[in-house]
C-alpha cells in the first residue's frame, strides 16, 4: 500500500465532476420552495453549490455538471453570472436538467439514475476519470488526494469515506475494508451492535492515512465517488439501479476493485433544515470547523460590487456581517447576516440566521412593511429566507421544543422557525 504522494504531481484535466443537485428537497423545505437545493443561500454571501463547485476548481477541475430536476431558474442564473472561464479554457460549469428523450420520459429516479440519464453529455467531454459529488455538504477536499490514490491502488471505483464512531453507524452507509484499503463489505445504516462492530477498518490502514482513530474506527461513505469512465457506464446497465449509496456501490465491491480513500476533517450534510441552520451558525464562531478565511483553498461565489456595510451603534457578538447591510441600533447574537440586509432601531437578534435581499428599497409612500426586519424586533431562533419583509415590533420566540407545523407566512421545522422567501409578517405579529 503506497502513500499518494504530494497532490500537485497528478494532473486533473482529464477529469470531469458531477455534482448531484438533488431532487425536490424536501428534508431542506420551505427553502427549497421556490429553488432547487443546491441554490439555498447561506453563510451570509454564498449558494450551497459554491461549496463543491469551489472544490473543484481549487483541485484543478474545470469542467463540472450539476444535475437538477426542479425549481432550477435561481440555479441556473447563480452559474451564469458567477462560473466564467476564458474563452481560452475549456472550463465550464454547466446544469444538466432532467429532461425526456426518445429513449427515456421519466424524471430522474435517484442519484444513479440521474447520472445514467445525463452520461451522454457527460461522456461527450471524453473524460478519463469521473467525480460523483453531492451537493448538500459542507466540507473542504483536495480532490487531487482521492485522484492520486485512485491511481497508487489501481481502483476501478474510489469512495471518500470519513471515520466515525461506531454510536453514529446507524446514520450511515458503512464501509469494510481490507488492510490494503480494498472494500469487502458495505452495510447501510446498520442497526444492530454486531453487524456494526464487525465493519470496523483494520488499525493499520487507518495509521497509513495519519488517523487517529479514538474511537472512530468505522468507515462512513460520503457520497463521492471517483469512477472509471467505462466501469461507470458498467455498473449503470441495470436500470433498476436507481441509486449509488443502495444500488451501485454494494453490487460494485462483488464485480469491481472498489477502495475507500479516508477523508479526517470537517465534514457536515447539510440536507436538513437542523443540519443547515447549524452549520451556518458555527461559520461566526469564533473558532468555526469550517473555516471560510482559508486563502489557499478560497470558497468562490458571485462577485456582486457591493458597498461595504453600514453599521450605526450596534452590540455585535460572534455574528457575519455579510457586505452592503444598513444596520442601526440593533443587537446581534450568534447570528449570520446575508447581503444587502436592513434591521431597524431595537431590534435583537440571536440564532437568526438572515439571508439577506437581491435588491435596495427606497421608502415609498404608503408602503407599512419594508423589505429587511424592523424596529424594536425580537426574533430567536429563525431563518429568514430573502426578501422577507419582517413588521416593527414583530417577535419571534424560541421553538426549539415545538413540533413541526406550518403557519401563515412561517413554517416551524426541526424546532426552527422559517420565514419562507418573500414573507410578509405585519408590525406586532408573533410566533
């Protein structure tokens, strides 16, 4: 078993990535409204899709596709206006929507599927190597790394995996190897004890990778996979394989050379409304697991020339001020404040993670309730999607112990309050 070797001696241009945008988004809902999932705002400034967009493009990949089904308008501007290469380049960041062909009418059926469905424009770029990505996780990866032992082990299939404890196995596909890091076994999201203990990975493959097991001897799959151009086109012939995680990777390790490429760093699926929140809100820490300052591995997104934001007499505490917010008089805790927000007079904030708006107001006549939050607002606990217009005096109480339910103009979600894009909540509402 050999060691990669440093990333920058393999070369990524024959290598073409694909970022699995998801379906409707439901585990993601009321955000994925009116958008599909890889286009949901967040740290203040960013899409979801910049994440392993960025990803690629700080691994030397240049030409992406992102697969997508619904809600795709907001996505397929982001691209536009943000991922331009010179015409000199063959690099491109591309969306690939479902769409019916003589040969198949259907959506796409799972993450496998969209790919079998998609692996013509795919396959016309004659790549020798391609990159299964999802697109609801928040980590920071060298793809060079996975390339470079995808080579060393002669893999047909390569899956990033990420060591875990065995308490948190039963969320997870769980992956077995060999010493050699060869995959033997895969079980999804087992139950039981034993079949759990018996997916530990040997200690000495775990030593050749640098990692400190502590406990974290099992081996969870993270959704990416490096294929073989051919051997993919292989494993999608069975078109009732409708998945990677269920179909495809556990009929691979029987028929092909499958390895597990150990990944020991931040990592959070972010497909949840929990999940989401909660990472967004650990971006203002003062010291965050995911670390957007990083200037070797930068997180890209659309530049949009704002002014630098305006803050007047304000207690801020371990917060993102994203650039262009008008801010007077306001307390903000914990919170994220996206681009081009307006928070009035009074108003407290903490945990509010606010997405911001895509356009200046001016004051109209007539008009009670202005794009942004209000004066003399109390809100805690919530996501305010963009372009909510929140009344003075509005407040927004802690529902971390209330079911999920959905309201007027608000939606209750993993004990989180959303107030969905757009909203309209009238001076002195309460929720």
């Amino acid at each position: 078993m050999q060691a990669p070797g440093s990333p920058q001696n393999y070369s990524m241009t024959e290598v073409a990535a694909v970022v699995l945008g998801g379906g409707k988004g439901t585990r993601l809902f009321p955000l994925t409204l009116v958008r599909s999932k890889p286009a949901v705002p967040m740290g203040g400034k960013y899409r979801i899709i910049d994440i392993p967009v960025s990803n690629c493009l700080n691994s030397g990949i240049r030409r992406i596709f992102v697969l997508t089904q619904f809600n795709s308008a907001s996505l397929n501007r982001h691209i536009a206006q943000t991922y331009k290469f010179s015409l000199f380049s063959q690099g491109f960041v591309d969306i690939l929507a479902a769409e019916q062909t003589m040969e198949n009418v259907d959506w796409f059926q799972g993450t496998a599927d969209a790919v079998r469905q998609s692996l013509r424009h795919i396959m016309s770029q004659e790549p020798h190597y391609i990159l299964i990505l999802s697109g609801d996780q928040l980590y920071r990866m060298d793809y060079r790394l996975m390339h470079a032992q995808h080579l060393v082990s002669g893999a047909d299939i390569t899956v990033a995996a990420l060591p875990i404890a065995s308490s948190r196995a039963s969320s997870f596909g769980v992956l077995k190897v060999n010493e050699k890091g060869r995959i033997i076994r895969f079980r999804e999201k087992p139950k039981e004890k034993s079949q759990i203990e018996e997916m530990s990975s040997p200690a000495a493959f775990m030593r050749h990778f640098g990692i400190a097991s502590h406990g974290r001897q099992i081996l969870a799959s993270m959704g990416i996979y490096l294929f073989s151009p051919q051997i993919l086109e292989n494993a999608l012939r069975d078109e009732k394989m409708v998945d990677f995680g269920h179909h495809i990777i556990p009929a691979a390790i029987e028929r092909f050379k499958v390895f597990a490429y150990p990944f020991d760093d931040y990592w959070e699926d972010i497909g949840t409304i929990k999940a989401f929140f909660r990472a967004n809100l650990d971006l203002a820490a003062e010291q965050p697991r995911f670390n957007l300052f990083d200037r070797q591995a930068p997180i890209f997104t659309h530049p949009r020339f704002l002014p630098a934001s305006r803050i007047h007499d304000c207690r801020v505490r371990h917060s993102i001020i994203s650039e262009g917010c008008m801010i007077s008089s306001a307390a903000i805790e914990q919170s994220v404040v996206g681009i081009r927000s307006a928070i009035g007079e009074g108003t407290v904030l903490r945990k509010v993670l606010m997405m911001g708006a895509d356009w200046y107001e001016l004051p109209r006549r007539g008009q009670s309730v202005r794009l942004g939050i209000g004066s003399e607002c109390r809100i805690h606990n919530a996501i305010i999607d963009k372009n909510a217009r929140i009344g003075d005096r509005v407040r927004i109480r802690d529902h971390s112990r209330s079911a999920d339910s959905d309201g007027i103009n608000f939606y209750i979600r993993d004990g989180i309050v959303v107030i969905p894009k757009g909203a309209v909540l009238p001076p002195d509402s309460e929720i």
